[in-house]
C-alpha cells in the first residue's frame, strides 16, 4: 500500500475518534494551545483515556489529578539535610505526565512521527513497544489515545502494577525471560513477532529511534532551562546533568543544553550492579526504569563527560528511608521540612538512584553553593508499592534503628567510587560496543556507527527534526479538519 494511502486511512480514523496531534512547541509551551482544548482539559482526568490528554504531554502540567491546566516546571530542589553536599540538587518530577511518567513523551515522538508520514496504517498494524517497564506503558496509552492497538513486551521480573495497568487499557501483553538488565531477551521476542505477524506489526524500539531522545531534546532540555533561569540566585551556575542511562531518551535533553551551556559536565549512570559503561560489565539488579548490557543506538556518547555506577542496595535502602513512617520521622528529625519529606514519593526507584547520581557528581567536582546539578525522576512510587511490601518481607519492619543506618550510611555516605571520568578513548570504547547489538545482531550498517562517531553534523542533524516534524504534524491536523472547532 502506497504512504498515500495508508497516510488517508490514518487522517479518516483520527476524524472519526476526533484526534488532534499537538505539537514539540506545545508540548514545551502549552500556552500554545488553544483556549477551548484547555478548558476542555478541566472537565478530563490526568490518566483518562481521552486523546486530549495528548496535549498533556508535558511537564508543566498542573499537579492534580483530575481537570489540571497547566503551570511551570514541576520540579524538587533537595536541601544538604537530604545531599549532604552544598550544590544545589534540582529534580523534574514525572509523576505528573499521564499514566504517571515521563515515558508517554518518549513514545509520543516514535509513532506520531510514523503516523504523520503514512509509515504506519492504524486499521491493520499494531504499534509493538519493546521495554523495561515505563516505555510501553507510555507507548500503550499513547496508541490508545492515538487510535492504534498495541503490543507491550516486558521482562517478568518488573512490577506487578506495570502488568495490571497495560491489560487495563487493552494492550497485548508479553512477558520475557529476566529482569531490568535483560534487553537482549525483548529484542529477541521482537524478531519473533515480526517473524509470525510480518506486516502486521510495527516495531518502536526506544532504543533506536531518534523520536525517543528528539522529544527531550525538543521539551525536556528546555523544561530544565527553564527552570534554572527561573530559580538561579546571582553568580549560580548550571554546572551538572545527572541522568541513568536507560534507554539513553531523557539524555537527549544533554544535547539541547550542552549548545546553551557547553561547560555543563554530563554523567550517564548505570547499576553498579551491571556496569556495562564503566567495566563492559554484566549481570541483574533492581533499579527499574533503566536497561542495561548494551548501548542505546541513540545514545550520542561523545555528549558524555563521565560514568558512574548506582549501587541498587543504597537505592532500596533510601527508598525505605524516603517512605517508611520510620524513614520519614527520621528525616524530619534531621532538619527536612515535613513539605519536602511528603514529597519524596514523588521519586520512584530510578528517580533515587538518580539523586544519589547527582550527589555523587557534585561531591566528586567538589561543587559550592553555586553550582546547580539537574536530574530528573521519570515516575513515582505509585507503581512501586509491592516493592516496598516486598523489603519488608525480605528484611522485616523498618525501624528507627533502620532508618538511621540508611540515613547515615547509605544515603549521607554516597561517595565517588565507581566513577569514570571519559578521555576521548574511553567514549570511544563505549561508543563501539554499540557495534555488537546493533550492527552484529539488528541490521545497523558500520557505515552509520561511524558516522555517529567521526561525523560532527551526525547528531545535529538528527535533533535539527524537530521544525520538520512540527510542520508534518500541523499538516496532518489540517487535513482532518477538527482543530476548525477550537479557533
């Protein structure tokens, strides 16, 4: 079927289920929006399944649950009480986006793209999401939203509340062998479904398709600059960026900032307990929300400045201490304000290990007041909670004794172990490892890698889409029609 075609297919089912597209402008500025799909957005629930909640693809979404509009940045400055450090440690908070986490912009980004250039036909094909966790609940709820069924594949091992809410909104669910670090395993369940279903199915792999870290490049790097301008006291600096390596998406942010702020220091992070980046390492942890043993086809290694290993023991500990009752009278009585302290579950187990990056970051520059690190906490522990029950059958009540020993010995004793600090041969190290998933095992050509490599426009070019795929998505509204309503 000619793009034409399939391209006409999509605009008649978007009429049908009265779909509009926003665009990465609206997304990073939502008082781009029209005034009538904002008052629209008062009568719907932040997790409704209603395609107007495409328009809440950003992080300035009022924090409420239902009939939010839209306000600044939401994000968390953490005190020295919590750090231990005297930088200033500033977190994007994802709890806010629909379905809870960022992921629904990483997977907005991959179809929309697809559906406005007629490379995908809503009526025959489905949208299939490999993913650790957040990813294909974004891409589930996304194609729900966008018209399009959709194929979820996860490892076993993750959360038993990422299950029950992607058969809740009819998505295809397959379960595959492992944990968080087992991506080769997803892959391999791909190739099997396309092999069975040919056509029939679309593969959006998060870790290969530039929509994934364009839509940070194009919302989160200014959602983050933003929030800088907005809160630096006279002489500040944005000194660091902190962020788990995962899909490599949410990185993308670093490239946007690094052209705002070229002295910014980057830091990819990983488990300690699979040290892929630090020590071509291997093996499972706990940290949902980041994969492992491989490199991201989209990761831009050369934006990095080090790597650093997230131990995923100090990671559970403090996620007892930031939610435990035990945990939180700690705190309080080390100096946190009972206002903060009711807002740490607002970090979920990847969004602790990023913190604990971040104070990592700035103890090993030896960072002051004036430096400001950022990081950013995809979800929340609303879909953690069976972890927590789960610690506490492993290792019992949380008590006071608990808490101060996670307080003082986990979370106040983070320090610079396991962290490289990359020469250009140590990115470069990194950057061919990419050579053994990507081009050995999914059909990347050499060619390409290193032109990722050696040629300097590589990059640029594949962030520079995003004008182009503003253009194709207002295009695309134009021909349905239904924005006529709103003007």
């Amino acid at each position: 079927m000619l793009r034409e075609e399939i391209l006409e297919n999509t605009v008649k089912r978007c009429r049908e289920k009265h779909i509009i597209i926003p665009t990465y402008k609206q997304m990073r500025n939502p008082e781009l929006i029209p005034q009538k799909i904002r008052e629209k957005l008062r009568q719907i629930g932040l997790w409704d399944l209603n395609s107007l909640n495409l328009f809440r693809i950003t992080w300035k979404n009022e924090p409420v649950k239902f009939g939010g509009s839209f306000s600044q940045v939401n994000f968390i400055e953490f005190p020295p009480e919590i750090t231990g450090v005297q930088a200033r440690i500033m977190m994007l908070v994802g709890k806010f986006f629909p379905t809870g986490a960022h992921k629904v912009g990483a997977s907005f980004g991959p179809l929309v793209e697809k559906l406005v250039t007629g490379r995908f036909d809503p009526t025959s094909q489905k949208a299939l999401w490999p993913s650790t966790g957040n990813y294909c609940r974004g891409g589930a709820y996304v194609s729900y939203l966008l018209g399009c069924d959709s194929v979820a594949i996860l490892p076993e091992e993750m959360s038993k509340e990422r299950f029950e809410w992607l058969h809740k909104v009819g998505a295809e669910v397959f379960a595959t062998h492992g944990c968080e670090s087992n991506v080769k395993e997803i892959y391999d369940k791909v190739k099997e479904l396309e092999a069975e279903r040919g056509d029939s199915v679309v593969a959006l792999n998060q870790f290969s398709e530039i929509g994934n870290p364009l839509w940070h490049y194009a919302v989160t790097g200014p959602a983050i600059e933003e929030v800088f301008k907005l809160n630096k006291k006279k002489n500040d600096r944005l000194s660091a960026i902190f962020l788990t390596q995962g899909s490599t998406g949410t990185l993308g942010a670093t490239d946007y900032l690094r052209e705002r702020f070229p002295l910014v220091k980057v830091c990819a992070g990983e488990a300690l307990q699979c040290p892929t980046l630090l020590y071509n390492g291997y093996g499972g942890h706990r940290i949902e929300g980041i994969g492992d043993k491989h490199v991201p086809w989209v990761h831009n290694i050369r934006n990095m400045d080090m790597v650093a290993g997230i131990d995923d023991e100090v990671t559970m500990g403090i996620m007892r201490l930031f939610n435990e009752p035990e945990g939180k009278k700690h705190l309080l009585s080390k100096g946190v304000s009972p206002q903060l302290i009711e807002k740490l579950e607002l970090l979920g187990i990847s969004g602790i290990a990023n913190l604990a990056g971040a104070i990592k970051m700035a103890k090993y520059y030896e960072m002051t007041k004036q430096d400001i690190v950022f990081t950013i906490a995809t979800d929340s522990m609303e879909m953690y909670q069976s972890r927590l029950r789960e610690q506490t059958q492993q290792h019992g009540e949380y008590t006071e004794k608990s808490a101060l020993i996670d307080y003082a010995a986990k979370l106040m004793k983070i320090g610079t172990d396991h962290i490289m600090e990359l020469s250009y041969y140590d990115k470069k190290r990194i950057h061919n490892l990419k050579y053994f998933t990507w081009v050995e095992q999914q059909g990347k050509t050499v060619e390409e890698l290193n032109a990722q490599w050696y040629d300097e426009n590589y990059w640029k070019s594949q962030f520079s889409k995003v004008d182009e795929w503003d253009e194709k998505i207002m295009e695309f509204n134009e021909r349905t029609g239904l924005l006529a309503e709103y003007k």
